[in-house]
C-alpha cells in the first residue's frame, strides 16, 4: 500500500509540474518565464530519484521493473498533458479578403474580415472598439516586389468603448464586412488608380492605442483600382 501510494505521489506530482509550467508558457507566451523549464526538469529528476530510492528501500521491487514502471508513467503523463496542451491552446485563423482583386474607379469594394477558431474548444478574443475589427486602405510603395505600406487613405469608421468580450465556437467563424466606395477618408474626393493595400486588424484591448502591430490578429490584401476596365477575379 505504502509503495503504491508513493507512485501516485511521484506520478501526480510528475502531472502537476508538467501541467503548471506548460500552462504558464502559454498564458504568458513565452516571455521572460523559460525558467519554467529547468523547473520542470529538476522536478522530473527530483521525483524519479525520490521514487527510486523509496522503492528499492522497501526491498519489495526490482530496480529494472521500477524503471519500466517509471517510464511508463513518464509517458503516460507527458502525453496527458501534451493532449491538454493542444486541446487548450486557442489556434486561429484570421483572414481579409474583397469580392475583387481589381476594380474601376467610383467602383464600390467590398471587405470581408473573418476570424475563425481553428482550437478544439470555445476560445474567446476581446476588443475595445466598436465594431471590433478595423480596417484602413493604405497606398503601395514597392521596393523590387515586395509592397510596402505608403499613406493611408481611408479606414472605417470606429468607437472606442470598454472591452467586450467576444466567444466563437469550434468550427464557428466571427465575420464583419465592409463597404469602401473609394473616397478619402481625411479629406473629399475620390483616390486614384493604382496598387492599394487592404489592412485589417483586432486592436489590443490592453494597450491606450490602436496600432496594427500590437494586435494579436492582423492580415492584408492587395487590390488594384484602374481607370480604363475591371477583370473580375477570386477574392484575395
């Protein structure tokens, strides 16, 4: 009985470290907590050789089955968590695409912005904007192919409240659209033909500002305005 309650202790403990320091890896991604891991190392040693130790004291079990045993256990509670892990960490997928890649002037563009939840779980983001998803049209700067986002001449129109919280289902997808009948969007008038980029984004609900690169959900596309004709295409 003894020596069975002691490999309960040994696989529980081995449960509770592996569990606590994957869960702080990811709750803080990663940052200036890698001491976790040295952590959860000197916690396997530690209760292996604990457990080593014990039993063979106790004169009632062979070094080698307890090392099978051991490594049985190590599996077997290394995969539990692992399955955990995969199971709870939220993985998402974050899209933005028109209904063309190319379009006439005067012409109306419309966006759509989908977040989706890829997990195995309900996963939730939150935002302090209304509506919680932003969008800014951007003129193109190219340096060889690659472009680069220029001035920015519109973006869609937004409230800034208090956080809210938002929860999609597995499968489930959370959508908005928009509707750019490419004017601007700090002054009147209509914007030129040319090569623009189509910018989306969720705001960091921590931070005092809306900037694209704190926010942990962002994706572009690229759209063509042209004044002579339109070739209809799949969306970006």
């Amino acid at each position: 009985m003894v020596f069975r309650l002691s490999l309960f202790t040994f696989s529980a403990w081995i449960c509770v470290m592996t569990s606590a320091s994957l869960a702080t890896i990811v709750y803080y991604a990663g940052d200036v907590y890698f001491w976790v891991y040295p952590l959860l190392v000197f916690g396997w040693i530690f209760a292996f050789t604990f457990a080593f130790d014990f039993v063979l004291n106790q004169r009632g079990f062979s070094g080698k089955r307890l090392i099978i045993l051991v490594l049985c256990l190590m599996i077997a509670s290394s995969g539990a968590t692992h399955a955990a892990y995969i199971v709870g960490t939220p993985k998402w997928s974050f899209t933005v695409s028109t209904d063309k890649s190319t379009y006439m002037q005067n012409e109306t563009i419309h966006i759509t912005v989908t977040l989706k939840n890829l997990g195995y779980i309900p996963h939730s983001f939150s935002s302090n904007v209304d509506p919680p998803i932003l969008v800014g049209v951007w003129t193109t700067d190219f340096y060889g192919s690659y472009p680069e986002k220029g001035l920015q001449v519109w973006y869609n129109v937004f409230v800034i409240k208090n956080q809210t919280s938002f929860t999609i289902s597995p499968g489930e997808s959370f959508t908005r659209t928009f509707a750019w009948n490419q004017t601007y969007s700090y002054f009147s008038g209509q914007v030129g033909p040319r090569t623009y980029i189509v910018s989306a984004f969720v705001p960091d609900p921590s931070s005092s500002t809306t900037e694209p690169y704190l926010s942990p959900f962002r994706n572009e596309t690229l759209i063509n305005i042209t004044s002579t004709s339109a070739r209809s295409s799949d969306s970006s």
